[in-house]
C-alpha cells in the first residue's frame, strides 16, 4: 500500500472543485484513458484577471485526483502571471509529498495548469511538441529534457517517475538514458571536459567555496577558508564554531568534500591544516 | 472498523484449528526431527503425519510431498529441475498469465539462453489446447501451465496439458496455488509429474509451500544442504507452519463442497448484483472454468486504486489489476494478454472470497460499492461523454 500524507488522502476522499466551468477562460485536457490518468481543467478570471473559479475532472488514482484538486485551490485568486508559475514541485508540497513512484501524478497537474494557460493566451504550450521517446505513453524528447534539467534526474528510473516515460515496454530505456546524459553534460555544473587546467580548478573550488559551502556553514555559526590545493588535495581551515565542534571532521568529509567532488572533480580530497 | 475481507487469493486468514496446530512446535516442543533423541523424534512423528495430510487433498503418495518455503519457491524449484534433468533440452512452454513467479523465472532463464514460447490466451482468458500442443518439440524440456489464475480465477485444462505433455515425452508442471482447497484435485487421475502449492493461500501460515514431485520423476535439487525432505531439499523444516499446513489440507477437504456450493452462491450473487446495480461494467475471464471464490469486475472510466481506497474506508478489502496499485505504470499483464480494452482495465476489481464470509459481508458491499464507483464516475472526465474509447490493448 502506498504510503500517501494525510493531505493526500483528504483531498483525495473530499476533492475540491470538482466539475467543468460553462463558457471557461482557459481550458485544457493532459493525458488519455491508455495512460491510466487523465486530467481536465477549467477556470475562469474575475475583472481584476485573477482566477475566481477552478474546476477538474480526473480519471486517475488516488494521488491523481489529490493533485488536481490541491492545483485547483492553490491557483484560486492567482493572477494568470503568478499560476504561470506553479511548479510540480510546488503541488507536491502542498500535498506534504508523494511517493517517488507517483510523481507524474503532481506532472500532470502542472501540464494541467500550463496548456489551460497557454489556451486562455491562445498559445500553444512551448516545448512539449517533439519526437516521441516513449511508445507507450507518447512522452516527447523535449517534455524528458525538461524533467530532467528541472529535477536534476539521474536515472531512468527517476525520468519515468516524473514522466511515466520508459514505464511501459521500457524499449525506450537507452534512448532516455541519452537525453539524461546529454542534458546533465550541458547543465551548470557538470563534469567539465576536457579536465581543468590548474588555474581553472583552483578558481573553480575557490568559486564552490565562496556560494555553496560557507553560506550553508555560516547558518550554523561556522565558517572555512581555503588555505592552498596541492593536486587534488584541497586545504581548509575550520573557523568559528566549526573550529571546536566535534563534528566538524564529519562535515568536511560528508559536506565539504561532496560538494567539492560533485561541482568541481570527483578525485578532490579535502584536508584539514592548522589555521 | 470491521473488516470485510475479499482479498483470500492474496492470502488468507490462518484458521483457528490450524494456528492450535501450530501454537506447541515453536515453545514447548522445539525439537529437530532429525534429532536421535525422542524430544526430536516425537516432532518427526508428526510431520510425517501431516506429510500424509497434504498427500491425502491431491491424491498423492506422502513420498512425493516436498515441502519448500512458499509457492515461489516451489515452482523455481520445478523448473530449475527440469533443466538440469534435462541438460540438452533448451525450451520450455508456458503461458503470458503466470504468475511472476514463473513469469519471471522464464524472463531471467531467457537471458541464460533458455527460448521460451508463452502462449497467449483469448480474451475470456483461455488457453487453446491445439496451439499448446503444437509448442511442445523435442527440445521442450518442461511445459508449465497454472492450474488456475490469481487474478481471474480462470482455470486452464492442465490435466489435458499434462497428457499431452507426456505423450511426447515432456515434464508438465503446474502451479496450483490457487486450485488447491478450492477444486477436487487427485493426482493419481492424471500425469501432472509436478505441483505448486502454497501455505497461507489455503488458512495455513505464510511461509511454507509444498511442491509435489511424481514418484520416478527425475529431480534436482534447488536448495542443496542437509538430508531433509530426503535430501531433495536442504534446510531444517519450518516445522509449525508444516504441521499447520497438514491440518488445512484436512480442513480444506472437509470444505470442498462449501466452497463450490455456499462460496460460490456468494460469489455470484455479489458478481451479479454488481453488474446489474452499476452500468458499463464487466466480468473478466471466462465465468464458467472459473474458482468458486473468485469474481474479477472492471468498471469503465475509472481507475482501480481510487476504488480500493475509497472501499478502504468502508472496511472493504479487495485488489486490483490497474497500473497505480502496482507501482507499475501499465495495467496487469493478464488483463492486457485478454486485450480488455484501456477503458476496462484500469478499473478492474478482484474479489476473492473464503469459507469465512457471510452472506451479510456480501449484502453490505452489494449496498455500499456502487456509491463508490458512482461517486469516481463523477469526477471522471471519460464518464457520460458519449463516445466511448475503445482501444484495445496488445499484450
């Protein structure tokens, strides 16, 4: 059994907003009968242009319907320009989470709002018309591109989470595991090729330092100055409250170093050196 | 809250009688049978008794009574064995509806190199005996068919496969995992050379399974260790759960003709009320070679998870075949090997029904389960559109 949050199960045993507006501003319908869940939505602005009504209709699991209706109550007395801006992640939140496998159930939500959005502006939804990837449930390259880009996805399991893409026959595993490759390699920072020169992974690790590391620190009243890098042995000195905590070898190692191993090189190892 | 349970091909409830059975081999008498001593000896005593206990529900010699952890087990083992008894022999025949059990073990044996011919069935579920006969070749090492399925409740002819199996000199196996307790079986009245079976499918516990080898069978096997189950099967008995499993084999015996006469009149009455009280739904598989307990109901335009939680909250405990209950993304590969249409499948109900369950279960689902699927027909966008979606899924 899944393991859905309260907020779920609510939404799900007493939806919001069910039904369909007559004469709708923006309206739209994601995802088909085959697929297993389908969603329609409509909404109607008030005169200051904000959405005064929201309506859905689901076929779809428990998590699907729950999506849909917590989409339509957050965008209720949003202005088309701040429900433009609803992220899946966001539907997921306010559900208190879902389970990884049920993901694409707050995807659909979001391509819900936006293809209702882009009919009300009389567009067409960007980046969604492509290449069919996936057979089984007609997902598109540029839909897996954003995915992953957007959620960082590393695995194919992870894409088909979020977009059901690869879930089906799975014949389509290799073809996305190139899309991950190929969008991962172009997002910031990736593994850099060709390897950095001295000059670049020194500015590089100082870089990480500077906007990932001591930020996260300071929250906790510690702080680290870079001493020197000899290779790919990177030197630190723990300052403030790093300086006398018992856990601060932890955090170099568990924070620190992965940071440094996951933005600049993975072969950096960091040291500690008297300040 | 009361639980109405109508999820026993799932598993079921460990009967009274049997967990009485149980209660004294895991505190007071925790000897090993294969001990010298008479604390030992007294607990083998009594698993030779109920070694007789299951021989006695399929027809069979104790001799030829292997027990195994669980039905899983069982038919790994039967397969494995066919084999490396058969070392030349690279084929084996079986069907697209097993249970993943099998379903999963021929997948992992095609990787090995093993050519697997899965039959398909026809969209009431049934399997056509020409076509099987025709799969079997020389190079067939083992033909395995379920004697009936988990999710429909449809049974194959597996005696007629077996004869014609052994007509050309091929190994028949079949899991009867949800055959046994539920129909006759006598092994002595056909030339099935292996059986599955599995514990707590049947009021015993989880955790123990038999697997009934045919006297002069060749055999090899999985679990290589001690003498037990002469040496066919090493590993210390699970010796409560086998004196549980004998004392429900007994039992279910005694209910073979409850569970065709009063099961099965519940059974249709739920399944006929169900389809007379709610528009556009469906039985799946053949109702006619069919379990007694068993009812499988699709429902249009709606989706099977949303229904098992809202009966969920009625107390109601049933499965389904949809993709969402899984964790998979697509509906139940039987289902899908039947070509029910999309609009069908999703939704698809399996009620499973036992000796435990009263006519007043039946009559309080039969009352409160179409507000259910009305209430998800409701927030349907494919409900009363009209035109229907008529897809037809390829296995």
């Amino acid at each position: 059994m899944w393991e859905y949050s309260d907020k779920v199960i609510d939404h799900f045993l007493h939806p919001r907003n069910v039904g369909e507006l007559e004469g709708a501003d923006g309206e739209a319908m994601v995802g088909n009968i085959a697929c297993g869940d389908a969603l329609k939505l409509t909404f109607k602005l008030d005169d200051q242009g904000r959405i005064q009504e929201a309506r859905f209709k689901t076929f779809g699991c428990a998590s699907a319907i729950a999506s849909a209706s917590a989409m339509t109550e957050m965008i209720k007395g949003l202005t088309i320009e701040e429900a433009a801006k609803i992220t899946d992640q966001d539907i997921a939140d306010y559900l208190g989470g879902l389970p990884k496998e049920k993901i694409h159930c707050s995807v659909m939500g979001r391509e819900a709002l936006e293809k209702a959005i882009a009919h009300y502006k009389g567009e067409v939804v960007p980046g969604v018309e492509g290449k069919v990837i996936c057979e089984c449930f007609g997902v598109t390259e540029p839909e897996i591109e954003r995915a992953v880009r957007d959620h960082n996805l590393k695995s194919v399991e992870e894409v088909t989470n979020y977009t059901k893409a690869g879930g089906g026959c799975g014949g389509c595993a290799d073809a996305i595991q190139e899309i991950i490759d190929r969008v991962q390699a172009a997002a910031p920072g990736a593994p850099r090729r060709p390897p950095l020169t001295n000059l670049q992974k020194i500015r590089l690790i100082e870089d990480t330092i500077q906007r990932e590391i001591r930020p996260a620190l300071q929250q906790d009243g510690g702080d680290l100055e870079l001493i020197d890098v000899v290779g790919d042995r990177v030197m630190v000195a723990t300052r403030g409250a790093c300086a006398s905590c018992a856990a601060a070898q932890l955090t170099l190692k568990d924070f620190v170093e992965a940071k440094l191993k996951e933005l600049v090189a993975p072969e950096l190892r960091v040291e500690e050196v008297a300040p | 809250m009361t639980v109405i349970y109508l999820d026993n091909n799932a598993t079921t409830q460990v009967d009274a009688a049997v967990l009485e059975a149980m209660l004294p081999y895991y505190h007071e008498l925790y000897g090993n049978p294969s001990s010298m001593h008479t604390f030992g000896g007294q607990v083998g005593r009594r698993l030779r008794e109920a070694r007789e206990q299951v021989a006695a529900l399929l027809g069979a010699a104790p001799d030829e009574i292997i027990f195994t952890s669980c039905g899983s087990e069982s038919d790994n083992t039967a397969i494995r064995s066919a084999l490396a008894t058969f070392p030349g022999r690279r084929h084996i025949v079986t069907s697209r509806v097993e249970h993943p059990a099998i379903n999963a073990l021929v997948a992992h044996l095609a990787k090995e190199g093993y050519r697997i011919t899965e039959l398909p069935v026809d969209s009431q579920g049934r399997l056509n005996l020409d076509q099987y006969d025709q799969a079997l070749t020389p190079d067939t090492a083992i033909a395995s068919l379920m004697w009936a399925n988990n999710e429909t409740g449809v049974i194959f002819p597996v005696e007629q496969a077996a004869a014609l199996a052994r007509n050309k000199g091929i190994l028949f196996h079949t899991d009867a995992v949800q055959a046994v307790g539920k129909i006759p079986i006598d092994l002595r009245q056909n030339s099935i050379d292996m059986l599955s079976l599995s514990g707590h499918k049947l009021h015993a516990a989880k955790g123990v399974g038999v697997l009934y080898v045919r006297k002069g069978t060749k055999f090899a096997p999985l679990l290589i260790g001690g003498h037990q189950e002469k040496g066919r099967r090493g590993g210390t008995e699970n010796v409560p759960s086998i004196i549980g499993l004998g004392v429900a084999c007994q039992l279910a015996a005694q209910r073979m003709d409850e569970e065709n006469t009063r099961v099965k009149a519940l059974r249709d009455k739920l399944e006929n009320a169900l389809l007379a009280g709610i528009p556009k739904s469906r039985v799946n598989g053949d109702r006619v070679q069919r379990l007694p307990n068993t009812s499988n109901i699709s429902f249009e335009s709606i989706e099977g998870e949303a229904i098992l939680l809202l009966i969920n909250e009625l107390g109601i405990c049933a499965s389904s075949g949809s993709a969402c209950t899984s964790g998979s993304l697509q509906p139940s590969h039987v289902l899908r090997a039947m070509g029910v249409p999309f609009t069908m499948a999703h939704g698809s109900i399996r009620f499973s029904l036992s000796v435990f369950n009263t006519e007043r279960e039946i009559d309080y689902v039969v009352e409160k389960f179409p507000l259910v699927i009305e209430k998800l027909r409701a927030l349907s966008p494919y409900w009363g559109v009209g035109e229907a979606v008529c897809a037809t899924m390829e296995g």
